[in-house]
C-alpha cells in the first residue's frame, strides 16, 4: 500500500539530487499524464486533476469539517460528528466529491 499518494507523486520530494528529480518528475509523470488525457479523449471520459494541495485526508467525508491529521493516523476520526473511517477511504470519497461539485 502507498503511504499517501501526495508525497508519492511529489517525485520532486523524493531524491536529493534535485536534477534527477526533476529529470524523473518531467519524464514520467508528463508522459503518464499524457497518455491519460488522449485515453480519456479516445474514450470519451473526463479527467479531472485535483489541486496538488487539496485536503483529502484532512476532510470530513460525511460532514466536510476539516481538520489536521498526521500521517502516522490510518483512521479518521471527525471531531465534529463522530464518523470513524480509514483514511484512505475518505480520502477517495472527498476526491470522488471534488469530482461531482
């Protein structure tokens, strides 16, 4: 499992070496991101790309209170209506809701 796909994609982040960052981050992530946008065209779909810093993890997925939350918490707890979830789990909802705002 990935441990937060905000700083797995921040490529950048990852090594020291900030010409080899940015060479991998450039190359890959571009061409990926290309190759969606043709496949989603091909098909017929949307693409939707959130906001590199928008809070999925730190949202409330029943109520929208937001709130910080470290890394090392696999379960959200809201402190404003008690909803108890794992943290990717509300993750996806809150990015399934940006998707339909």
């Amino acid at each position: 499992m990935v441990e937060g796909w905000r700083g797995f994609l921040a490529i950048s982040n990852r090594p020291r070496d900030h010409k080899l960052a940015s060479a991998i981050a450039d190359c890959g992530f571009y061409e990926f991101k290309r190759q969606l946008t043709y496949k989603c065209e091909w098909y017929g779909s949307k693409l939707v790309i959130a906001d590199r810093f928008y809070p999925s993890s730190q949202i409330c997925s029943h109520c929208g209170h937001q709130q910080k939350m470290p890394l090392h918490k696999r379960t959200y707890e809201c402190s404003n209506c008690g909803l108890s979830a794992d943290r990717d789990l509300n993750a996806a909802v809150n990015l399934e809701n940006y998707v339909n705002k």
